[in-house]
C-alpha cells in the first residue's frame, strides 16, 4: 500500500460527475419514446462497471494510472449513450465489447507489467500478425473499399486493429535492445510486410497510423532524425504515388477539397457531417433532439459529429481534452520509465491512439482529408473497442511497473533519511 | 411521455451535462497536475538520495592511459554507455563506440549487451548479443576495463 | 534513457501542438460556417422542421408582417403581388429556390433550434411547436417603392444601408421572383438568373465607380497628389496595341485631381494606376474588401474580385478606372460608399433586427460591428468632398436631393459579350453625408446606357425617399 505521504490526488468529484452524467443521459432516453425499462439497466450498469474498476482495479493494483482508467471508461460510456440513441441493438453489442475489452485490457497490464518472456513469443506474435493479415487479403470482405474484415460467421473482425498492438510492442522489444540498421532488419522487415499488407488491403487509415508510429517509436528509440526524415519523405512520396494509384484516394482528397462540388453524391457525408456539427451549435440540440442518424455510418466514423449535434461543440471540446490528458499521461509514464522496452511501449501505445484520433476528428470537421478509422473508445465495433483496450492495458502495464519502481526506491530513500548510516 | 415535455427535459439536460463535462475536465486537469508534482518530488527525492542507483562501475585501466583509475560510474535503471553525448554514461575514449553497449538490470544481475558488433568482454568472454555480470565481474569495453559493484540494498 | 526522455518529451510537445491546431481550427470554423453549413439546401433538418414546426413570421422593420404561417403550417407571402415580388429575394422561400433568402438562411430562428428554454417551457402543450418571429432591418414600403421606381424593362440590382449601423434598409434585385408562382419559372429559360440576388451575389464590372478605389489608393501613397495639374487629351497610348479613351473622346484639357474625379476622367486615373503599380492598387483594394470572404452573420455578400494578375500596363491602366478583369458586387459597393461616409470605417451589414421568442421575450440581435478598416479618416474625408462636388458639378448631378448633402460616383461598365455588342451597365453608388440619415446606396441597372445617368436618377429618387420615410429601429 502506498505511504501517506505519497497520497495521491482525489478523482471523487470526477468519478461522481461521470456517474451522474452517464446515468442522467440514460434515465433521460428511457423517457425518449414514451418509456423504456432497457436504458434504466444501462444507467446502474455503465457508472457501476466504471465505479467497479476504479474501486477494485485500484485496490488490486495502486500504480495503476487511475487518470488514464477513468477517462478511458467514461470515454466508453459517452460512446455508448450515442450509440444507444442511434441504434439501441448495437449500444447493447458494444456494451458487451466494452465488458470484454476490460478483460482484455487487464490482461494485457498483466502481461505487461509481470511477465518476463516476452522475446520468446515476438516471433509467435509476427508470424501472427502477418498470417491475420495475408488472410484478409484471401478471404476479407469489402467495406467502402477497403478489404479489411474477416466475417466469421458470428462476428466480423479487422485485423489491421490488432496488427497495430502487435507492431507497438514488436517494436518496443527489438528497438529496446537493439540499435544499430543491421540488427533492425527482422523489426524493420516486419514492420514494411504489415504496412505493405495493409496498404494492398486499401486501408489507408491503418496504414498511416502504423508508418507514422513506426517512425515515432523508432525516432524516440534511436534519436536518428535524419533516418526518421527520411521515413517521413519516403512517406510524402509514397502517398503521391498512392494518390495516383488508388482511385478512392483521389476521391478522398478531390472532396476534400471541395466537397460542396456533389453534395448528394461523393461529398454527401462529409456535408451531412458538417451540417450536423453545425446543427449543435455550442450547446447542442439535447439528447435526442438532432438527427445525427442523417449522416451515413454515424455509429463508428461520424460518431464525434453526433456527439456535437446533440451535446454540442464544447462537450466535443472537452472530449478532444480528455483525449490529450490521456495521451499526455501516456507520454509522462514513458518520460519516467527506467527500461527503454517500458518507455517504447508506452511511445507506441499513445502514438497509435493519438494518430487515430487525430486522423478521425481531423476528418470529420474537414480539416484534413477523411481516412476511416474509428474514433478510439467511442465508436461502435468490436475489434476497434479491443484493440484500444489493448493499447490502454499496455499503458497501465507500464504505469505499474514504473510506479511499483518510484515507490521502492522513494521509500528506500525515506529510510536512509530517518536512519541516518552508522 | 408528451414529446414537447422531452424536448424541453432533453435542452434543460444539455446545460447539466455541458456543466459536468467541465466539471469533470477541470477538476481532472487540477489533479493531474497536482500528480505530476508529486511525482516530480519522488523522482527528485530519489535521486537525491541516490537510491535509483542499482550498480556502480569502477574504472580499473584504461589503454591509452587518459583516464583516472578509480573512476566511478553510476547505473541507474537502463544505461547506454559511448563516447557520444546522448549517451547515460559518456566516456571520452576513442575506442568506444558512440553508443557502445546498454547495461540493463535483471533479477539475478546486470545484462550487457553490445550495439553494433561493439567490443565487450565480461569476465573473459567476448560478449555476442548479452551477458550476465554479477557483482565482481570485470567488464571490458574497447580498451577500458571496469569492475562492476552491484549496490544489493537498492530495488531495481 | 536520458535522450529516450528528451525525445518522448518532443512527441508529448508535437502532440500538443497538433491536438491546440485541431481544437482551435474545430472551434473557428463552426464559429465562421456554422450557419452557412446550417442552412444548406442538404440540411433534411430544415424540411423535416418544416412539417412539425409552425414557422415564425418575418416583419419589416416598421412590424409590418411579411411572411406568416397559416394554421396548417403552410407559409404565407405578402398577398400584394407587386410588394411580394419586390421583396422576394430578401425573404426567400421554403423551397429553398431562391437559396440565400431570409426564409433559409434565418431558418434556425424561425425553426426555433435556437430556441430559449422559457420558449420551450410555453410549448409543453401545443400541439404544434412554434419558431421564433423575425424582425428585418428591411424598409418594405422602401423597397416596394424601389420597385415601382427601376426603369421598366431592365435588370439590376439596388443595396441600400445605414452606413454607422450597417441596417440593410433594401436589397432589390431585378428580374423579380414570385414565391406564391414558382411554377412561372419553371420554364424560364435562365433560371438561374431570376433566383440569384444580384444585390448581394451579382458580380459586375465596376467602371468609373472603382475610382473611388483608385482615388484613395493615389491619396494615400503619392503625396501631393491633390495640388498637381493633369492634361487630358481624350486618349492616351499605354502600349502599342492598347489605347486609353475618355468616353467623350475630346479631351479634358487641364486639370485637378478633383476636377478629373467630378468629371470621372479616364485618362488621369489610367495614368494614377500606372503610376501606383499593380501592388499598391492591389493593397487597396483588398483593404477595402476586394478578394475577401465576407462571413458575415445575418446575409451572404459573395466577395468582389481584383484580379489575382494583371497582364500588362494596358489592363493596369483599364483596371484603374475600373474595367479589366475587375469584378464588384453592389452590395459591397455600397458598404465601400458607406465606410467614405463613415471616416474610412466598413461596418458589417444586419439584416436582423431582433428575434422574438414563441414566449414573447424579444431579443435584439443588432450590434454594430467592424467589417474592415478601408483607409484613414483624412483620406475618406477628401473622398467624401469630391464625390459632393460630383453631386453638384460633375457627372452625378442627377442623385442630388433637394436640402441634402450627397456623396456619390456614377459609373458605366463595359460589357463585352459574345452575343454582340450590348449597352453597358450604369452604375451609380454614394452616401448621404449627414448624422442624421447616414445612408450608403449602390444602384446598378443592366444595359442602362453609358454615363450612369439611370442609375443616378433611380438612386436620386431612393435616396429622397429614404431620408423622409425611414425610422430609426427601437421605435
């Protein structure tokens, strides 16, 4: 247990008003068609599994970083109340997802935080990841051209989410011991094999997401900028001639540039996107006043835009701060950890989670031309929710150990202080 | 329930919920920043007292002669050694590399492991990918030789 | 470990960085397009708004009611048919037909997303909900008057505003919609042309009346420039190929600047752009408004447009006296006019002048603001003096108004067509240059013959009219 002097800083207030925002959201769409028992259900359950991992996650482990838990939770459930207005059968799977991505998640800090072997199963992991992804490429199944699901029957999957927990802690385990180009080569071939797969699968999104963390990861490992530049280049070149190769890229950009150009056609979304966060206003139009249904697939990609039309651009603001507190955190647990294998992972983790980010919110509001991905802990899907869920076991992994450190060393130095040596 | 009654509970609610998202964003801000001093205390108090250090490498010769005997380095957690200044443990020798091996600590001793192909001998042996050295062991980088001296009373 | 710190601190940086850009870009493009997204024909909001809200009605801005809804929620147009045309393209219609009118682009207050929570509180047992009333800057009996007044048998467009207030008083654009017949229009061969508001959308070639532009710019960059003496012998070679002519033809003879200016002298101001050069006069006209994205609150004005490059001396000199690839929108003139009157300051039009809620709360929603800083207090004040003289020497003489102060500029822009050769656009803009009635006009009449002598006459007229009949808002 932690010492009194190293008390931490209380989240009560926080963890109360989480509650009663996601419990008054639910009461409040029980009452929306007339009434419904369901949404009732989900406002005792959703505050109780955040309340739950708080208080017992907390106890099992102090050093977890209680900041990163709740706001990934109250991320999660935020996702879930639109996702409840939108479509109440999905918020019910997503839920589930939700269940499982916390299982996940504390098996990975498990992993992260005690299990020493991690060199024996990189090679498991690679061949994994490749095999996941080769499989796509076979049997995969289109989705607004890209060919990145794999449909088992009773449920789809995507494996370019996971391929990216894998290339986060691949990279962390070779960049951590070894430096030099040549011993980078396996790492590195890995790495080009997952971007290259990806990239034939059309998933420009991923494929971004994975090239820039490589490059992030390998620029923190080795501090070679120039090398790192000259990925970044390479990166520029590469998505000019992606640009010329892909029709859908083109597309992409043509509407983004100006979408107004075929407002029923190619930029139909990104207009009704628009139009919606606009409806919002500051303030938004209250739960269940909007239409956010209006805008295509706005239960995964466009689900930032519902949350702006109904709870309005500040809440959406604060949701992008969270965000940033998240990742801000993820990056102060890299700048304290004692091993490089730690601090990459935790690089990695929150490179990958912000890029996405990034990349979707970026799109949604027109700043930056729209790559499908998803918007991490809110959208609706499965393989999304877990492979987010992964990235944040990884960080809580590492807070641990790095916490389990501070505290051993920090009270050792207590000690020498009151005794003092003879 | 009538549907002008939910519009206006529904735009009553969003002034609630736009209230505690920034409750919930600036009490959140206030403690973590409020963490990350205590954490920057921690960090200070431990390197303070120098219990971060887990091992300390005594400088016993040195080929070219520029160097004093006795010479102390402190390991702390993950080091690099080399001759270039982003270097944990920098050491002006012209036989070392600019990174030239990273010393990480584990359960039951130090592990060396040399970048590049570097030269490292511990305890006799030419090092190929890691070796364990334990308290006493020399330790030989390019023309260097150090004796390692594990500080057992501090956590890893 | 030390540099791996260092470098995991320059990606916390960079992510800061990135995440500070996004959220500020976020925020300022609802802020700046919010409505105008809002609005958009696409918006099925606004139509499905349509069937369960009963629209709020739209007054001018004596409470006269322009637009009502009927108890079936349908909308109702002035029933006037003369005064319905007048005022179509300021009110609109639910269509969406005509698409910058008062009925789309106020559609979120007459809709009543931006409803009060008092107001919702006094629909909990309507049946149907009601929308917020409107009240617009607009003078109907004005602008009906406007009607009466533009010659027969032409197209143009008229922006009349408080030039201290920016209260758009009238907005007429010829050819008139009808928003009770849509179905007049369907077979029109120019669609298109009916429904666009030339007063705020049309662009034209400015003529004579960018002198106004050229002026300011030669006031402010060439010291001196008002005592030097200028001869003008009716045409003056820029280039081999490219001649300047004066519309008379004969010549000027010598003199001031401010006898070139009442005489609208082309040759002199063709020679001041030369003499300034395509970056001064450019500077200018930007500061002005020309090339900029007006993103005002309560109205669209489509920018006017300096040409991004000038291909030689010859269209240099044209573009100074207001030809060229120069494009200009009435509506802008007229705040150019207004912010001469106005000490060199472009306030920003309103339409609106206050909103009323469906609880009766009435909001004022005109603030005066600051669109653009044009040019210094001194320079618009030499402006203002010689477009006086203009009114009462010069080319204008047909806009004065009996016991008034007018400012104003005629113009006569060139049209080439492919069709042959037209009659070029007249053109007239000015202010009134009194406290009491501050009032900034711009006329434009298509075809209307050279010498602007239509347009002046017609602004004349409007202007006399707006001094006797217009009331101050808050009455």
């Amino acid at each position: 247990m932690r010492s009194k002097e190293l008390k931490r800083p209380e989240t009560d207030w926080v963890l109360l008003a989480m509650t009663l925002f996601e419990a008054t959201a639910f009461i409040l769409l029980a009452f929306r068609d007339g009434f419904d028992f369901v949404p009732l259900i989900l406002a005792v359950s959703v505050p109780l599994l955040l309340v739950a991992q708080v208080l017992l996650l907390g106890r099992a482990y102090p050093h977890m970083d209680s900041y990163i838990l709740i706001i990934v939770n109250f991320l999660c459930g935020v996702g879930l109340i639109m996702l409840y207005r939108l479509d109440a059968g999905r918020a019910l799977r997503q839920l589930l997802f939700y269940g499982v991505g916390v299982m996940a998640m504390m098996g990975m800090t498990f992993l992260v935080a005690r299990y020493r072997g991690w060199r024996k199963l990189r090679l498991l992991i690679m061949l994994a990841s490749v095999a996941m992804l080769g499989l796509t490429l076979l049997i995969g199944e289109e989705n607004g051209g890209a060919k990145n699901w794999i449909d088992l029957g009773f449920l789809s999957i995507q494996p370019s989410e996971f391929v990216k927990v894998a290339l986060v802690l691949c990279l962390a385990m070779d960049l951590s011991e070894r430096r030099t180009v040549r011993q980078l080569v396996p790492v590195g071939l890995f790495a080009v094999a997952c971007v290259g797969l990806i990239v034939l699968q059309k998933d420009l999104g991923a494929v971004l997401i994975c090239f820039l963390t490589c490059l992030t990861v390998y620029y923190v490992a080795t501090s070679n900028w120039m090398l790192a530049l000259a990925g970044l280049v390479c990166a520029a070149a590469g998505s000019t001639v992606l640009y010329h190769l892909f029709d859908h890229v083109r597309t992409r950009v043509a509407i983004w540039q100006n979408p107004w150009d075929s407002p029923q056609g190619s930029g139909y979304q990104i207009i009704q996107s628009l139009i919606s966060i606009a409806s919002g206003g500051l303030t938004g139009m209250g739960l269940g006043l909007g239409s956010p249904d209006i805008v295509p697939v706005a239960e995964s990609d466009f689900i930032f835009s519902a949350i702006c039309e109904e709870f309005g651009i500040l809440v959406g603001l604060i949701l992008i701060l969270l965000y940033v507190i998240l990742f801000a955190r993820g990056l102060l647990l890299a700048m304290r950890a004692r091993s490089s294998f730690h601090a990459l992972l935790a690089v990695g983790a929150v490179t990958s989670l912000a890029l996405q980010t990034f990349m979707i919110v970026g799109g949604v509001i027109k700043m930056i031309p729209l790559t499908g991905v998803t918007l991490p802990f809110v959208s609706y899907g499965g393989s999304s929710m877990l492979s987010s869920m992964l990235m944040l076991g990884i960080l809580q992994g590492v807070s641990i150990s790095v916490g389990e450190q501070d505290e051993s060393q920090w009270r050792m130095a207590r000690r020498r202080e009151e005794v003092p040596e003879l | 329930m009538n549907a002008s009654a939910y519009e206006l509970l529904a735009s009553i609610a969003r002034y609630w919920f736009l209230g505690l998202a920034a409750l919930i964003a600036v009490r959140l801000i206030l403690a973590v920043v409020r963490e990350m001093r205590i954490e920057w205390r921690v960090q200070r108090e431990i390197s303070e007292a120098g219990t971060s250090i887990n091992a300390t490498l005594v400088l016993l010769s040195d080929e070219d002669r520029r160097m004093r005997r006795g010479k102390l380095y402190a390991v702390e957690g993950e080091t690099t050694v080399g001759r270039s200044h982003n270097c944990d443990v920098r050491i002006g020798s012209p036989s070392l590399k600019g990174t030239h091996c990273i010393l990480n600590m584990e359960a039951d001793g130090m592990n060396v492991v040399p970048v590049g192909g570097a030269f490292v001998v511990v305890d006799g042996e030419v090092v190929g990918r890691r070796a364990l050295a334990q308290d006493g062991s020399t330790i030989q980088m390019g023309g260097l030789v150090f004796r390692l001296r594990l500080e057992e009373g501090n956590a890893l | 470990m030390k540099q791996m710190k260092k470098n995991a601190r320059a990606v916390l940086c960079a992510l800061l960085a990135l995440f500070t850009v996004l959220s500020g870009y976020f925020f300022y493009a609802v802020y700046a397009n919010g409505n105008r997204w809002f609005t958009t024909p696409y918006n099925t909001r606004l139509r499905a708004a349509r069937g369960s809200v009963i629209a709020g009605d739209i007054l001018d801005r004596n409470g006269t009611v322009l637009v009502t809804s009927s108890a079936d929620g349908s909308r109702e147009y002035p029933t006037d048919r003369d005064t319905r045309k007048a005022l179509s393209h300021v009110l609109g219609d639910v269509e969406g037909n005509v698409p910058t009118g008062a009925e789309t682009f106020l559609a979120a207050d007459l809709l009543g997303f931006n409803a009060s929570l008092a107001d919702r509180a006094t629909q909990i047992f309507a049946e149907k909900r009601r929308g917020s009333d409107v009240q617009l800057t607009i003078d109907a009996d004005l602008q009906t008057y406007i009607a009466e007044q533009f010659p027969e048998d032409y197209n143009g467009a008229v922006a009349l505003l408080n030039y201290k207030t920016g209260e758009v008083l009238a907005l007429y654009s010829k050819p008139e919609y009808d928003a009770k017949h849509p179905e007049d229009y369907e077979d029109a061969e120019d669609q298109t042309g009916v429904l666009l508001n030339r007063a705020t959308q049309g662009r034209y070639a400015p003529g004579s009346v960018f002198k106004i532009v050229t002026l300011a710019c030669a006031l402010e960059n060439l010291p001196g420039v008002q005592d030097r003496v200028f001869t003008c012998e009716g045409t003056y070679a820029v280039t081999e190929e490219m001649d300047l002519i004066d519309t008379d033809g004969e010549g000027h003879g010598t003199l001031t600047l401010e006898e070139a200016f009442t005489k609208s002298c082309n040759i002199v101001f063709g020679q001041l752009a030369l003499e300034l050069g395509e970056e001064k006069l450019r500077a200018t006209a930007e500061r002005m408004g020309f090339n900029g994205n007006f993103l005002f609150e309560d109205l669209i004005v489509y920018e006017s447009i300096f040409p991004k490059a000038i291909e030689d001396e010859g269209e240099l000199a044209w573009t100074g006296v207001g030809q060229g690839n120069l494009m200009a929108v009435p509506m802008h003139l007229a705040m150019i006019a207004g912010a001469v009157g106005n000490g060199g300051t472009m306030v920003e039009p309103q339409l609106v002048l206050s909103v009323r809620g469906a609880a009766g709360g009435v909001h004022s929603r005109l603030s005066t603001r600051t669109a653009l800083q044009c040019m210094s207090a001194s320079t618009a004040g030499i402006i203002e003096s010689y477009m006086i003289e203009t009114v009462e020497s010069g080319t204008a003489t047909r806009a004065a108004v009996d016991g008034h102060t007018i400012a104003g500029k005629t113009g006569t822009a060139q049209v080439n067509s492919s069709g042959g050769r037209y009659s070029p656009h007249s053109w007239y803009v000015g202010c009134c240059a009194e406290e009491e009635t501050p009032y900034a006009i711009a006329v434009v009449v298509e075809n209307g013959g050279s010498g602007g002598s239509a347009a002046a006459r017609l602004a004349g007229r409007v202007m006399e009219r707006a001094i006797e009949t217009v009331q101050p808002a808050g009455r």
